[in-house]
C-alpha cells in the first residue's frame, strides 16, 4: 500500500517535462572514496495512528514527543524515547529492535501502453530483518507483528546512516514468525518483512548522535593459535611412574 510517508530527492513529473538531477560527489583518489558498509543493524518501530491491517493511517501520525520533532531530530537515536516493556499498540510506544538486516532493490512493474509508451508503477520497498537475540519478550514481539500492524519505521545501518526522514516509513508486515532452526548452533531466529510502496527510497543522513550503537566492524579479538588452546597446563598433568 503506498502511504507518501516521505518525499523524494525531487518531485516525480506530473507533464510531459524534465526534472533538474542533484549534484553528485565522487572522490578523485583512493583515499578519498567512500565504501559505505550497509548491514541494518538497528530498527526503531512506532505503531501509526490507527495500526490496523490494511488500513490506511491518518494523515497525522501520532509519534513520540521528541522524535522526529524538528527537521535533522531524527538523525539522532538519542531524540527516540527509548521505551520497552511489551508491545502496547499505543502509538507513542517506540521500541528500539536490534537486527541483522536488508533493503534489496525495489521492485516495479513495466506496462507497455498506446503509442508503445512504457508505464510504471510505484515501486514496492521491502526490508527484512532477523533477531537473534531472542528472548521470550522478543519471541513475543515477533507474534504481534503476525497480526500485520500498520507500523512506521526507522533504520541505521552498520556504518552509521539513518534512514526514514521526518515521520518515518510508513509500512505493513508483509511477514513474520519465529524460526526455528535444526542442528548445533542452530539459532532460534524472529523475522519479519516490512514493505511499503513509494516512488523512491526513503531519506537517508548520518547519524548525529555520539552514542556508539554498533560494534566496529574492523574491531575483532585476535584469538591465540589452535596449538596453544590444545596444550594442558604442566601442574594439572599427573606424573606416572
């Protein structure tokens, strides 16, 4: 279902016209250049004003004081009221979900028209995630989402990117449940699939908080070598005669 939740980086022609392209910013050197790690690592979930399946939402969203208050608020987690405690279905809970997440290319359909002109629909956006860190509240959590609530979302990924702009994105559970997986290190997963449909992508800014929400991802403990961990401490070995 397409909500407008947010705009685009410039209006979609509504004539015959053009539209005037953004400026765009390359490096010139291998220092300069910005590879951008995009794993969704935090999702920031409000429930919409009516949060009814297949529904459409008010127009104005009930959100949490604070978040989302001024034009660059959202780019700062520490404006989010953090609160937890169960999913209450009131629109001024906001829940912070800790994920392992990913937006792939949106989809749109092609219709050939008269004259052989081409046609498109709006694009459908989907997000997953999966929560591992899995306790019974989170378990819960994943079976409210299974009455497919109308939510708005908030995302950052792993380098530090916010996502969602001022109200969020607006979307439905397409999916979610609670995985159970066989085998040793088998993991009890919780996911769930946002979609949304819109013409672009939603906004994107970095994040201007100080809070480190994400391990560094080149930060890793070096682990001593195999043979070490195998050898047995002298005073523990029994002499035998």
């Amino acid at each position: 279902m397409q909500y407008d939740s947010y705009d685009c980086a410039v209006p979609k022609p509504t004539d015959c016209g053009t539209i005037i392209l953004p400026a765009v910013k390359f490096a010139t050197c291998a220092a300069a250049y910005q590879a951008h790690e995009s794993e969704i690592c935090d999702v920031w979930i409000v429930m919409t004003a009516d949060g009814i399946a297949n529904e459409r939402p008010n127009a104005a969203m009930i959100l949490p004081e604070g978040a989302a208050a001024g034009a660059d608020d959202w780019l700062n987690p520490e404006n989010y009221p953090q609160i937890g405690g169960g999913w209450t279905g009131d629109a001024a809970t906001m829940l912070h979900l800790t994920t392992i997440g990913d937006k792939p290319l949106s989809e749109i359909n092609e219709i050939t028209v008269a004259k052989r002109w081409l046609v498109f629909t709006s694009r459908t956006h989907t997000v997953n995630i999966d929560i591992t860190d899995m306790s019974v509240e989170n378990y819960d959590f994943i079976r409210a989402l299974q009455v497919k609530p109308t939510v708005a979302i908030w995302y950052r990924d792993i380098d530090g990117y916010m996502y969602g702009g001022e109200d969020g994105v607006v979307c439905d559970i397409q999916n979610a449940g609670n995985i159970l997986n066989r085998g040793e290190g088998g993991l009890l997963t919780g996911q769930a699939v946002f979609t949304w449909e819109a013409d672009c992508d939603p906004p994107v800014g970095e994040e201007s908080s100080a809070l480190n929400m994400s391990a560094p991802m080149n930060d890793f403990a070096i682990a001593p070598p195999i043979e070490e961990l195998m050898k047995v401490p002298k005073k523990l070995i029994k002499k035998t005669k």
